[in-house]
C-alpha cells in the first residue's frame, strides 16, 4: 500500500479545524468517552451533545447508573435510537462497580469482555480516552483510506485489513514504533472524513490531503461497484418501535395494551412484531395484571 496521507499534514489540520465536543476536554474519565462512543454509534454529533452532557452529571461513574433501572436508563435514553445500546450500557455499569472499582479497564482485550462493548468502541477508548496507539476505525476513516490511498470514492465493505491499513498510516518515532502523537493523529483522520472527505461531498479545495490524494489524481472517478443503499426510517419496524416506547418513556407506570395500540395504529401486525421484539430484547416487560412497563418498572 502506497502511503499517500502524510501523518503531520493531518494533525497540523486537526489543530485549528477540530470541533470543541465536550468529550475530548482533558477532564473526562474514559467511562464518560465510553458514554459518548456509545451514543455516538449511528447517531450524529449534534443529536448527542446535549444527551451525552445530562448522562455525564447524573451519572459521573458506573456506580451511579448501576443502581437505576434498566427501564430509567432506557428513558434517559430518549429519542437517540437504537435502544439496546441503552441497556446494554447499563449492563456495563454494573460489571465496571462492581468488578473494576468504577473504572474502565485500559486494555481493549478487557474492554471486549464487557456487556455491549465490541471491537470499534474498546479500540475509540483504548486510543481517546488513555492515549494507546490502537487503529480505529469508524466509516469515516474508511472513506478517507479508501480515496486518499487507493483512489476510490467510497469504500468497500468493513473488513480486518481496514485496521491493518490504518496503523500502516501512523505517524513513526525514529525506530519504527507508532509517534506519541499518534493518538491525536487517529482523531484528526476520523475529523477529516466527517467535515471535509465526506459522503455526501469531497470538500477537496478545502483538503489537507488534496495535494496527494490518489483519488484526485485519477480525476476523482465515480463509484464502479453496486448502488449504495440508503436506510430509510419512516415506516420501518424502527420507528414502531421507538413509538411504543416513546409511551413508556413519557409515563411514570405501566400501561394497558391499548395504549401501546394507539401509538402505532396505521399497521397492526406491525405494531404486534414491534411490541414483541421490544419483550424479546427484554426492553419492556408484562406485569402480572398484564400491563406493560419499561423493564425493572413492573
């Protein structure tokens, strides 16, 4: 593989281009980075500041959350989607009180033993939160990889040798092993594909990298492979569910079904698929007088 992103180049652009996210003040805790990777997980930026920043005062440490019901946790959770992600955080919380002293281990090996932490978020920790020099890598440094060093405009599917190719990336001290700035050098990679190398627009005037990209040098040819799919939500068994929710969320209690009925009512079968994804992912749950609640609220 061709190096063609010079590591100074990237972090001289980080410097002045960053955006001031409250996770990346240097008095955060990695659980409070951990909180932020975990809202950040198909979610944008400006949808989880705010949450991220009502998260962190109430729940300074795992201890903290641990001791709250999944089904208040879920309600904190609000409109950011993708739920399970709030339940398995609070799964999360109770391993860190009680088997780490309410901190989170620095070690991605361990991060991975942990309740919803998978290979991305422990790599994004290990790296923003305690400095490793660990590739990570999310879609945007996939795009920036994918144009920069081998010249196409969008990238392929997710696979082991992305993590591979992005450590090739590192800035190196003089006997070959990753610079201490490599760390600030992983974020600026990622900044640069969610500001200026996007998906919607290649900013390529704008570009540090312009001068090397190897994808402006082919004269920035179109995608050749399959249509790229475009997820949508109105309608989906995403947005039943987020609906039914949305009345367990807003209430102090548990409901009748025909609460939940009327929160859904344009597909009926729909809402019934909906309702029992949301029993099976252990969300909510049935009383004993049949009435639905969030989990550890019956």
């Amino acid at each position: 593989m061709t190096v063609s992103v010079p590591p100074a180049t990237v972090v001289d652009w980080f410097g002045p281009h960053k955006r001031d996210l409250p996770w990346r003040s240097p008095n955060v805790s990695a659980w409070h980075v951990l909180i932020s990777e975990i809202m950040l997980q198909q979610t944008p930026v400006v949808r989880v500041v705010e949450p991220w920043t009502r998260w962190v005062q109430r729940w300074p440490v795992p201890s903290a959350m641990a001791v709250e019901s999944v089904g208040e946790v879920v309600r904190a959770w609000g409109k950011l989607g993708y739920p399970r992600r709030a339940m398995r955080l609070h799964e999360c919380s109770k391993v860190l009180a009680e088997q780490y002293d309410d901190v989170v281990p620095p070690d991605v090996e361990t991060m991975l033993t942990l309740p919803g932490i998978g290979d991305y978020t422990a790599r994004a920790v290990a790296c923003f939160a305690y400095g490793q020099s660990v590739p990570v890598v999310d879609v945007n440094v996939r795009r920036v990889v994918a144009r920069a060093v081998h010249g196409r405009q969008h990238p392929g599917n997710p696979a082991r040798r992305d993590l591979a190719e992005t450590e090739a990336l590192f800035p190196r001290s003089a006997d070959g092993s990753p610079a201490p700035e490599t760390p600030v050098f992983s974020a600026a990679l990622m900044e640069l594909g969610a500001l200026v190398c996007t998906a919607r627009e290649a900013r390529c005037e704008i570009c540090p990298l312009e001068p090397t990209c190897e994808w402006v040098r082919l004269g920035r040819p179109a995608h050749e492979g399959p249509a790229r799919k475009v997820q949508k939500f109105e309608g989906t068994d995403r947005q039943a569910r987020g609906r039914l929710l949305d009345v367990l969320r807003n209430t102090s209690g548990p409901v009748e079904r025909t609460a939940l009925d009327l929160a859904w009512e344009r597909d009926p079968g729909q809402r019934a698929r909906a309702l029992d994804s949301l029993l099976v992912d252990g969300l909510i749950e049935v009383t004993d007088d049949g009435l639905f609640a969030l989990a550890g609220e019956g």
